[in-house]
C-alpha cells in the first residue's frame, strides 16, 4: 500500500482543501485546518513556539489572502521565510526567500527601504509572523503576514501572478 508522505506540500495543500470542503469550513476557520495538519504531519514544536507566534500575531497586521495579493501587486515585496528546502519544494509566484534563521543578517540585501511594504509568509503564519514581528522591531513599517500563510493562499482563489521567484542571497 502507497502511503502519502506528511511532509510533502502538496499532500497538505490536496488534505487542507479536502478537509476544507468535507468540514464545509467558511472562512476564519483555516485554523482547524492547520491544527489538524500540524497532529497529521508529527510536526513538533517547542512549547515555546506556538506562544510566540500567537503573540507575534497579535503585534503585527496579518492579511486575508486576497488582500495580500492585492498588496503584492502592488509593488509590495512578498518574502517566504520557510527552509530552503522547503522553499525549493513549493512556493509562491513571486516571493523573494530568506530563510527565518538569516532574516536578520540578509533582509538589508533585499529591502534596504525600511518603509518599502513587506508580506511575509511561511507555511501556516507562525514563522510569517514571527518573521513580520522581527521586521518590526528592527525599523521596519510597512510589515504583514498572510493569516494562514501559504496553505490559506492555495485554497483561496488569490494566487499572484506568475513572476519569477528570488532565492536568498548567499
């Protein structure tokens, strides 16, 4: 017997729309999604972690899908803070990529402008919003994360427009 793999984006992406339409979950819901996917993947977490991000998410403007998009063309830079390999595996049109752990030390390679508007996004919105958050603190203004992040993206209709992808700088 074929067994999907957990970790694979695209399985999470075809399980988060399956249970999306089997829940008939409307919208605002997308956490029940993540949590489910989060148990259906073993993804383990510090204890720490999740309460980071939920107070992260609290300190930062987070974005509907649809209005993200809205921003990004419109000249904001959207930035992909998962792992490389992560990003290599699945990503969205146009999103220029640090990985959380250099953001930091690179952001200044891709967004000298501290007002220029910045979209973070990782799979689910923990480390988009952890990643906003930082952008925040360090002078950063015009900072958002997409509530839900990737996975509420790509089961929403606001998919941005085909644009060649940026790779962080080495």
């Amino acid at each position: 017997m074929m067994r999907a793999d957990p970790d694979d984006s695209v399985f999470n992406i075809d399980l988060s729309l399956a249970l999306d339409r089997y829940f008939g979950l409307p919208d605002g819901f997308w956490w029940l999604n993540q949590a489910y996917l989060a148990i259906a993947s073993n993804e383990k977490h510090s204890e720490e972690f999740p309460r980071m991000a939920n107070v992260a998410k609290q300190r930062v403007r987070q974005l509907a899908p649809d209005e993200a998009m809205k921003r990004v063309e419109s000249g904001a830079l959207m930035l992909v803070v998962r792992e490389k390999d992560e990003f290599t595996q699945d990503h969205l049109a146009r999103a220029a990529h640090l990985s959380r752990g250099v953001l930091e030390m690179k952001i200044h390679e891709i967004a000298p402008d501290k007002s220029q508007p910045i979209v973070c996004y990782c799979s689910g919105c923990n480390r988009g919003a952890l990643a906003a958050d930082t952008l925040q603190q360090m002078g950063y203004t015009n900072v958002f994360a997409i509530e839900g992040g990737m996975r509420a993206v790509r089961a929403s209709d606001a998919q941005p427009a085909s644009e060649n992808s940026t790779q962080e700088p080495s």
